[in-house]
C-alpha cells in the first residue's frame, strides 16, 4: 500500500471470487417472496463487474449457484433458471462492450439445452475480449471440480499417457476448471455466513477471506472498496516468515 499525499492506494487482488450470499434474506426484510431477491442480487452483478473493470483487476470469480443449490424448492430453482437466461442474453452485450470475457465454470449437463446454448452462445461472444475475465460458477462445487480432475488423470493413466508417478500437484491443478488463471488472492462472501460452502476448495489455499453482513443486493463499489482496503493491509507470508516477506519488499524497493 502506497500514500500519495491523502490518498491511500490499495493493493489491487489479480484475481477475485465472490460468494454471492443473502438474496433471499434480502427479500424477505422488504417482505417479498425469496425470489425477489436474485433480480436484485444481478444488479449487484452488474455494478460489481463495472468495478472491476474501471480497477482493472484481470479476474472476477462469482458463484453463482452451487451443486447443492439443487436441494432449494423446486419453484425457486426453476425461476433462478429462467433469470439466468434472461439474464446472459441481456447482459451478453454490455459485457461485449467493455471487452469482459465470460466463462462458465461448473457442470453444465444438469441444465437446460436452453440454457447450455445461451451459455455457450456468450461465451463465444465474448471469446477474444481482452479486458476482465469474468468467469461464473453455476452448478459448481469444489469437491466435483478435484473428483472430475481425479477422474480425468486415472483415464489418462489407464490408456497409457501417464504414469502414476507423474501425478503432483501442478498435474492435477492444469485438469481442474480453470486452470491457467491466476488462484484467486482475496475470497468475499457476503450474507454474514463465515464458511467458503464447498467453493474453489483446492484454488484458495493461500486466499485471504473477507466476509461481511451486507446482504449481496446491497453490495456495491464502497463495500467493494473496504474489502479491497482490508486485503491491501494483510501481509501474505505464503509459508514463510513475516521478516522473510519483509525482506524481500525491501530489497524490490
């Protein structure tokens, strides 16, 4: 963190994730049904990403809806599925627009051919933007994402094209989803739960955690802010000792 005159300047994260917590509890305190909540909770979506943009911190990770959002009452589930599309299709252009790249991550043949094609259809949209990847988790889930790597090397180890001995931790982490792109450097939830609830179990080893009360519609640039503040102050030892991390800041100075 650096000071210039009376401002402070935070360090900015590389890469971001959000659980995206609290629509329905939103909803309910303005007495509405639980739904309400997740149109509101998509202009939080919108006015987080434009953050991201202007900050230009290269990587945006949302969870949108988790393997285990299933569970929820049917109705709700299948509302959550039609604002989704409604939702990619309306939004696809803006995002075109600031050259944000979309990816999807998670397990798509849960979904709808409808709704795998919307997807699919932004996604090769936004293919050669070069500006903020926004990669959404839908139907995603930690464990799923380290089983189907696991999967991936026993297959190739099975045809020949590897050998046990040659499975590590780099092997592993280039079968997961989205391997290549930077491990997220700060984690939020909102919603005021202090659990990551089965996201990017293996990427956020060394993620610094930030959580707050404010339920997810009433997230924006302040509160986005304040956590980018916090991260800024939080020394990341990654194992070593704080003089070790001391030293090395002085000697790149």
């Amino acid at each position: 963190m650096t000071k210039d005159s009376d401002t402070v300047v935070a360090e900015l994260p590389r890469h971001l994730a959000i659980i995206m917590d609290g629509n329905g509890r939103w909803a309910k305190k303005r007495g509405l049904p639980r739904y309400a909540g997740h149109p509101a909770g998509v202009d939080a979506v919108r006015r987080v990403v434009e953050a991201c943009v202007v900050r230009q911190i290269p990587v945006l990770t949302l969870f949108a809806f988790s393997s285990e959002n299933w569970r929820r009452p049917a109705k709700e589930v299948n509302l959550i599925m039609d604002l989704f599309i409604r939702s990619l299709r309306k939004e696809v252009k803006r995002l075109d627009r600031n050259q944000v790249k979309l990816k999807v991550i998670g397990d798509r043949s849960a979904f709808s051919k409808k709704l795998q094609q919307q997807i699919a259809d932004a996604e090769q949209q936004t293919a050669s933007n070069q500006g903020l990847l926004l990669q959404v988790a839908a139907n995603y889930g930690g464990r799923w994402d380290i089983t189907q790597a696991a999967r991936s090397l026993a297959q190739s180890v099975a045809s020949g094209e590897l050998s046990a001995e040659q499975i590590d931790e780099q092997a592993l982490a280039q079968q997961l989803s989205f391997s290549g792109v930077p491990e997220p450097d700060l984690f939020i939830r909102t919603g005021g739960e202090k659990r990551i609830s089965n996201f990017l179990l293996w990427q956020c080893a060394y993620t610094e955690l930030y959580f707050t009360d404010l339920l997810w519609p009433d997230f924006d640039d302040q509160a986005l802010e304040a956590a980018i503040q916090d991260f800024s102050g939080r020394q990341r030892r990654f194992g070593r000792t704080g003089e070790q991390v001391q030293g090395q800041t002085a000697e790149a100075s």
